[in-house]
C-alpha cells in the first residue's frame, strides 16, 4: 500500500492515539517535576477580652485558592516526588541499611514505605497469578478434552463468566461469599473452629484470597487458547509416541506441551500485562489495610479527599511504565528480532 | 473404529468429568449464590446466625411477608436512580463499541495491507500502549481536562475510551484482515476501485466475523472499564461500574448493602446475555490473536 494511502487510512486511528495515549504521557511527565501549592499562611493577631493578644498563623484561603488558580499545576520541584518517602524514599533507605538489625529488619522497614509496599504486592501478585491462573487453564483443557461432547458446551458457557465479568463485580461477589458473615466464610470459620476468623484482618489471608480471585479470573482465557491448541495437535504424532511405548503422561510432556509453547507465551504475556495492572480486586476486597498495588496507589492518590496528588499520582505513574518497560522488554528484543529475520529473507 | 489414538480408559474419563464438574461449581456457583441472594434481606444473605438463613429466607418472611423481595432492586434502580448509570453505561458502550469499530477497521486494514517497516513500529508502540495501565494513563487526563473545562461529561469519556480500545482493537483487526487474501482487494482495484472503495465493497462484506468478534471485545472493555469512568464522569454522569463503587463508600454504613448486591446482579445480566448468544465469536476471537498473533 502506498504511504499516502496508509497515512489517510491510519489517520483517524493515530490521532486518537497521540491525543488520548501519547499526549497524557507528556503530561504525567510535566506534572511529575511539579508539586501542589503549599498553603498560604498569614500572621493574624487575635485577642481575647482576658487573654490579651496573641500572633496566630492562619490558613489564607482566598489566597491559597488565587495562588492554585494561577499555576494549577504547582511549584517546580524537578525530580523531588520521586525521591520522597511516597515513592523510591532513597533517604529512608539509606538510614534503614545505616542503623540494621539484619536483612529481615531491614526488609521489614522497607516494606513499611508506600511505594515498596505496592511494588512488592504488584510483583507477588503477577509472578504467582500469571503462572497458576496458566496452570489450572491447562488442566482444565486437558480435563474438558476427554469428556463426553454433549458437556462440553455447558462447560465453555460456565468457564467463560469469571473471566467475561467485570473485575469490580467478580471481586465484589466473591468478597460478600467470603467476607465473615457469609457462607465461605462461615465454613472457614466452622472448618477451624474459630467463629473469629476474619480474612479481612489478616494480611497473609487477604493476599491469599486476592491471589484465588486472581486465578480464577485468570484461568478462563488460558483454558480457552489451550483448550483450541489442543484440537489441533497432530495426532500421528501421538500415535508414534503410543507405538513407541510412551506413556500418558510423556505424550503430555512430550507431544502436547511442546505443542502448546508458542501459545502458552502469548498467554503468558497477555496475562502479565492484565495481571500487572491489578486495581479492581484491591476496591472489592477493601483489601487497601494489607495489600496495596501501584495501580491502587495512583487511584488513592488521584482520590485524596483533600485535594487530589497530581505530582505524586504522576511520579507513581512514570515508575511503573518504566518497571512495564523492563518487564516486557525480552518481548520487544524477541518480537523484533522476529521481524528483522523475516525482512532479511 | 476411533479416531483417538487412547484406548478408552474410563477411570480417567471418571477423573477428568469430576474435575470439570468441580470447576464448574468454581466458576459459577459464585453467581448463582448471588442472584439467589439478591432477592432475600442483609440479615439472610449476610446471616450472622447461620448461613442456611439465606436458603430459607427466614428473615426475609418476617420482614418483608414473602422469601422472595425485590426490595434491594428498588432500592438500587428507583431510590438511588441506577437506571440513570444503566442509560448512560447503554450509550457509552454503544457508541464506544461502533467509533473502535470504524477507526480500527481503517487503521488494521492500513496495517495488514503496507509492508513497510513504519507499519510494524506502529504495531510495537500499540503493544506497550496495550501494556499501561489504564490508570497511569488518566492521572494524565485530569489536569488537562480540567483546565479545558471538558472533565465530567460522557463525550469526553467515550473518546478516552476509544482511544484507549485502539490498540487492541488495531491488533485483532490487523491479524483479521491479513487472513483475507490481498488478490481480492488487488482485483477491485484492477477493475477500476479505489483503494477506498476496494475497502468498503470488497473487503468490509466478507470481515464481517471479524469485525463481529472484535467488536464483542470492544463491547467489553467499554462494559468493565472501571478507571476511566470512575475518574472521569461527575456524579450525575456515572456508568453502572463507578456507580457500584460509590455504593460501596455511602451504602455499607447505612446498612443497605442489598442495594450493591441487587445492583451488581442487574450488571451481570447483559453480560450473561452477552455469552449466551456469542459464545463461539468470543472463543474465536481469544483463539484468533492467540494462532496469529
């Protein structure tokens, strides 16, 4: 196609894209170097029939809202918010490892700082769900693959709810089945009994809890992309293998799941990129108390009930785009040199 | 005679039909608890008691004279104006679903058809834009949307919407319409087309399928999205989704969680719909980015 055509082709879609995707990054960056407008403060002597006179410093409203208006986007602060104890907290950091009581003293104090907190929970979270969620996908396909057809469409139909539905109202229903007053957790509580059992106030619970959610939204789109890889497994292959005396579970590992290896990484990027996200479990489960994630921390702070954190927002913002970047880099070098191999031939 | 090279072995079958059957329970059981709870009291469905209470409903006879009310339906649709987030959740997606549609047709088209290296880098860069997180994306929104006074209303977030839909939209798409033979376009074109007509008369009829699945996709994302809506739409403009969550903040210290329940069931219900009747366009669709892609 010649690039003219392509250029009136791709236009709408490109435009849309540099208004609403790319212009937004230059603004997280702007906003990132800024910080709010600090309150304006005025010295006001206020005095009491009895009391005498005293200096006061108030808030001056009129002129903290004038100051706002004039520079909505704050004071310059170059690259402060990244380093402050909300974000990389490097000199918190550097006192932490100064005065140690040891690695876990000091991973525990770590942990004790926002960013960190998320981080760890967002990583926890993507390298425990994308594997698992993969892993009861599979088995599942393999599961559905050997009974009787007339279940199987009945099967596909239930399978595809927890991934279909939206992430806000799946964890919500499952947070009221497990919450303490309804029936999963009734049975948690009857099951070791302890009618004090909450999951809610305890954080090793909750990340488990969020960890099940994750799988079994998770695990739907894996078992569908399997399910479909396995209709097309060669079965003259399968049949040498039989013949050569292998078992079921080394035409498994040896036929189906070498089959399965180009799907299974684009499974696994797709799952990366959604489960990196996570945001909606963490409202549902009104998890915040144990389990933070960087989307939620931006969320929180666009939500601030005084004033919303645009520079802290944006600063979360632009670390986790960097840390997607990094995580889906052996992708690109792979996709690319993908490309470069065929455009040489 | 088989064509399956196993020999039939029936424990096996036994395990494999019993652990279906245990995910089936897994995966739908959850919503089946729900809907039935949506019809009873809080004190039955979250049952401090015992949780047979809300098979039986026994607080639901005495407050209400029936097992069955439609109280917390009531009081989400006509009390806390749901139908409002409905009508509005109804128009996003709609309009959402066909703009991604019509911009994604022209943009994957453009992509499948221009060997050129230009059109692989687009598909690159839309790939880690796929990859953001959507909120990262509107802490980047707001300030500009306020100064340009535009923050708030459904226009604005069914544009950001759209956007946000492109690159996925433009990757399915793409690997939709390189299934489709170039001779076809090519030989209107011969035939005295222009490349726009070749495009609207020749190519357009026989994607159909395509741009059904992916549009279902669309559909979806516009359906679920919870970051946007519930950062961009003031208060009188939300969709259901963001409109569930402020139930969440005002309605659970009033005691009338029933409200979010019954709302959340009545969210569920086109989806359901949704899955009934495209079922096999939604598997083609997850399987088609998955074999192409």
């Amino acid at each position: 196609m010649p690039h003219k055509a392509f250029a009136w082709f791709i236009l709408p879609s490109a435009l849309a894209m540099i208004l609403f995707i790319a212009l937004p990054l230059v603004s997280i960056v702007v906003q990132s170097l800024y910080i709010e407008h600090p309150q304006v403060l005025t010295q006001v002597e206020s005095c009491s029939p009895f009391g005498g006179c005293t200096m006061e410093t108030r808030v001056d409203a009129a002129a903290t809202a004038a100051l706002r208006d004039a520079q909505p986007l704050g004071r310059f602060n170059g690259l402060g918010t990244y380093f402050n104890r909300s974000h990389l907290a490097t000199r918190e950091i550097a006192t932490i490892l100064k005065d140690t009581d040891g690695i876990a003293d000091s991973l525990r104090r770590i942990y004790q700082l926002p960013f960190y907190r998320a981080l760890l929970f967002t990583l926890c979270y993507t390298a425990v769900v994308t594997p698992l969620g993969m892993l009861a996908g599979f088995w599942i396909a393999l599961a559905v693959n050997r009974i009787p057809a007339v279940l199987k469409g009945p099967v596909i139909f239930v399978s595809l709810l927890p991934m279909i539905i939206t992430p806000l109202i799946g964890s919500l229903v499952i947070y009221w089945m497990v919450n303490s007053r309804g029936i999963l957790g009734n049975l948690l509580q009857w099951v070791t009994q302890d009618p004090t059992l909450s999951i809610a106030a305890s954080g090793p619970l909750t990340w488990l809890t969020l960890f099940l959610y994750g799988i079994w939204i998770a695990a739907p789109f894996s078992f569908v992309v399997f399910y479909a890889g396995l209709q097309t497994v060669p079965q003259d292959t399968l049949e040498s293998a039989m013949i050569d005396g292998a078992n079921r579970w080394e035409r498994v590992r040896f036929v189906i799941i070498p089959h399965l290896v180009p799907l299974a990484t684009f499974v696994a990027l797709v799952q990366l990129m959604d489960n990196f996200r996570v945001l909606e479990p963490i409202i549902g489960f009104n998890a915040q108390a144990s389990a933070t994630s960087l989307s939620f921390s931006i969320y929180n702070d666009l939500q601030a009930e005084n004033g919303q954190l645009f520079a802290s927002a944006a600063a979360t913002s632009l670390l986790t785009i960097a840390l997607l970047i990094v995580l889906l880099f052996p992708v690109l070098i792979r996709t690319w040199r993908d490309f470069s191999r065929k455009s040489a031939h | 005679m088989t064509s399956s090279p196993a020999r039939p072995n029936y424990t096996l079958t036994l395990i494999a039909t019993a652990f279906v059957l245990f995910w089936m329970v897994v995966a739908g059981f959850p919503f089946l608890w729900t809907t039935w709870g949506s019809f009873k009291v809080e004190a039955d469905f979250f049952s401090r008691a015992d949780w047979s209470n809300a098979l039986s409903g026994v607080n639901t006879i005495r407050q209400t004279g029936d097992a069955f009310t439609m109280d917390g339906y009531k009081g989400a649709w006509i009390l806390n104006d749901f139908w409002r987030a409905g009508l509005n959740t109804m128009l996003v997606t709609v309009v959402v679903t066909v703009l991604s549609l019509v911009l994604g047709t022209l943009g994957g088209y453009a992509l499948a058809r221009s060997g050129y290296r230009y059109a692989f880098w687009i598909l690159i860069l839309a790939l880690v834009f796929r990859a953001m997180p959507h909120i990262t994306l509107v802490s980047g929104y707001l300030v500009p949307f306020f100064q340009l006074n535009i923050w708030g209303t459904l226009p604005t977030a069914i544009i950001v919407l759209v956007a946000i839909n492109q690159p996925f939209t433009l990757w399915m798409l793409h690997s939709f319409f390189l299934s489709i033979p170039k001779d076809l376009d090519e030989s209107a074109m011969v035939d005295g087309c222009t490349r726009f007509q070749a495009f609207r008369e020749v190519i357009v009829p026989v994607m159909w399928p395509g741009i059904i699945t992916t549009g279902l996709f669309s559909f979806l994302l516009a359906y679920n999205d919870f970051a946007v809506t519930a950062m961009l739409l003031r208060q009188e403009n939300q969709t259901m989704i963001p409109k569930i969550a402020s139930f969440l903040g005002s309605i659970e210290s009033e005691g009338n969680v029933m409200f979010a329940v019954s709302s959340v069931v009545s969210a569920t219900v086109p989806l359901f719909i949704l899955v009934m009747f495209f079922q096999r366009q939604i598997v083609g669709g997850l399987t088609a980015g998955a074999v192409k892609g």
